[in-house]
C-alpha cells in the first residue's frame, strides 16, 4: 500500500508585496495539480502558545510520492513564479511529512 506524502507550509503574506502574492497564489493550482498536489486544509493561525511569533497560516497538501513535491518544486513554471513567491511572503517555510506505518 502506497501512502501519500504531505506537504506542510507555513507562511505570512508580506502586506507589501501583495500584488506579487497574488500573482503567485493564481499561478500554483495548476502546477501543483499537474504533480499530483491536491490542498487537504488551510488553517488561519490564532496564536503561538510558546510566545513566538507565529505564521498567518498553514497549509497541508496531499502528494503522491516524494518524488512529486520534488517535480513540483523543480518543475519550469514553478521556478519563473518562485520571485513572486519571495516577495509575496514575509516567511515561508515548507516540510514534507509523511504518515508512520
């Protein structure tokens, strides 16, 4: 049995940059659709309970392997909207994850 594999992200928008935000959040559906990435939640981050400062959100996206987030990420159309990414977020962190068996 093949389980998927997750990808975690979070992130702040940079108020900023928002039209560069923009840009990148029209442009990802379908590349991610086109690796298999299907989005299973969006969550709105309350608070930090440890007092750090925390993200505006997280994101969980469903793969079917590691090997789709790596095409994801290498993929040409991804990496021309990667400066939009970087200016349209004031922190961004992604992780993969996986289910333990």
């Amino acid at each position: 049995m093949t389980l998927p594999v997750f990808l975690h992200i979070e992130a702040t928008p940079n108020p900023k940059e928002m039209e560069a935000l923009q840009n990148y959040l029209s442009s990802v559906p379908p590349i991610l659709h086109k690796h298999g990435g299907v989005t299973i939640a969006t969550y709105d981050v309350e608070r930090s309970l440890d007092g750090a400062d925390s993200p505006a959100v997280f994101i969980v996206i469903s793969f079917p392997s590691r090997t789709a987030i790596d095409n994801f990420f290498a993929d040409h159309d991804y990496q021309n909207i990667v400066p939009s990414r970087d200016l349209g977020f004031s922190h961004l962190r992604f992780y993969v994850t996986s289910e333990r068996i």
